[in-house]
C-alpha cells in the first residue's frame, strides 16, 4: 500500500555557515554556466539560488536528504528533485501567496516559468520525481525564515492539475526578468485525491 502524502511541519529555520556556504557555491556554479544562468547577474543568481533552497534547508532539518548528486543537465536525476523526505524524491518549490498577514488560504499560485518546468519536466523525466512541495516563508532577520508548507501534491497528475489563473485580474499576472507580463498558474487541489492541502497557512 503507497505511503500517505503528509504536510512537512512549519518551522522557524535560521540558516547556519554551512548552508550560507552551499547556497554561495551553488550560486556561482549556475552562474558560471550560460544555461543555467539565463542572462541573469550574479546577484539575481545569488537571490534566485536563496530563495529557492530555504524550503530544501528547512525539510533537511525535518530529516530530509539532499539530492546529492552533483548537476549535470544530462542527467535528469541530478537536477530534478531536490530533497528526498519520507522516501519520497521532491522537487521543492515555492508559492508565496501569503505575504506578511494571518489569513486562510483557498489556493496556490505559481509563476508562469516554474508552472512550464513542472509541466515540461512531468513530460520529459516522468520516473524522476515522486512529490511536489509547495511552501512559502517570511523574512524574519537576516538569514531567518519563519517557514510554512502549503500542498503536498503527487508529481504523477501535476501536468492535468495545473491551470492558467484568470486573466481578468491584474495580479494574476507577473513582469518577468526580460520584462514579459506572463499569467500565472494555479494548482488544483481538488484534482488528485492523494494530494495534501494546507488551507491556513498561519
């Protein structure tokens, strides 16, 4: 019988040397590569990189592992999920829908890149990855984060429970780095019973 899909706890994750180290050696990696870099300068990089591993950290210190694979884009396993949790394979990533107040939730909006690459990588590496989490944070102080989860959805059905948000309201759309407005997507949680859904998020 497959494990049940479960929310990770929220946590307060203060980042150590150690991981401030990681993510700058992660950061001039991709920036030294033109692929991964995509026109961006080093400290678009270095934000984008931060950003992107906080919610890796703070599942590692729930006793998730590191996809230790070093990245080589001709090897999908190496570049496809970021943290194995529970024996799951995640990709991690973030939805911050919420933003500095205390408010019930009833969905999740992603950018319009990050909804194509999981589309895209669902097509193409479909064995790759067994969970998608989404969660989002607050800056508490410098390197201080006060982190909560937002849906545990399975990576089989991503590709059909994703949806472009709708056009008629202006924040559904997003400027991107070369100044393209771009719609949003959202994630249906009611597409996949196995999907875990956090509601109020704090």
């Amino acid at each position: 019988m497959p494990k049940k899909l479960t929310l990770p706890e929220p946590l307060i994750l203060e980042l150590n040397e150690d991981e401030l180290a990681h993510i700058e050696t992660m950061a001039k990696e991709m920036y030294a590569c033109d692929v991964r870099r995509r026109d961006r300068s080093y400290e678009t990089v270095y934000a984008h990189t931060k950003a992107g591993v906080i919610l890796e950290f703070a599942l590692v210190r729930q006793g998730g592992v590191m996809n230790p694979a070093e990245f080589d884009h001709t090897v999908p396993s190496s570049h496809n999920w970021d943290v194995d949790w529970n024996g799951f394979r995640c990709e991690v990533k973030n939805a911050a829908d919420p933003v500095g107040k205390k408010y019930e939730t009833k969905w999740l909006t992603i950018s319009n890149y990050m909804g194509q690459k999981l589309a895209r990588n669902r097509k193409l590496y479909p064995k790759c990855v067994d969970i998608v989490i989404f969660g989002c944070y607050n800056k508490l102080s410098e390197n201080t984060y006060d982190v909560r989860w937002r849906c545990v959805a399975p990576f089989d059905t991503i590709r059909e429970n994703l949806r472009p948000c709708n056009t008629k309201f202006d924040n559904n759309f997003i400027v991107d780095q070369y100044g393209n407005k771009k719609l949003k997507f959202f994630y249906n949680k009611n597409g996949d019973p196995r999907s875990v859904y956090n509601e109020s998020v704090y």
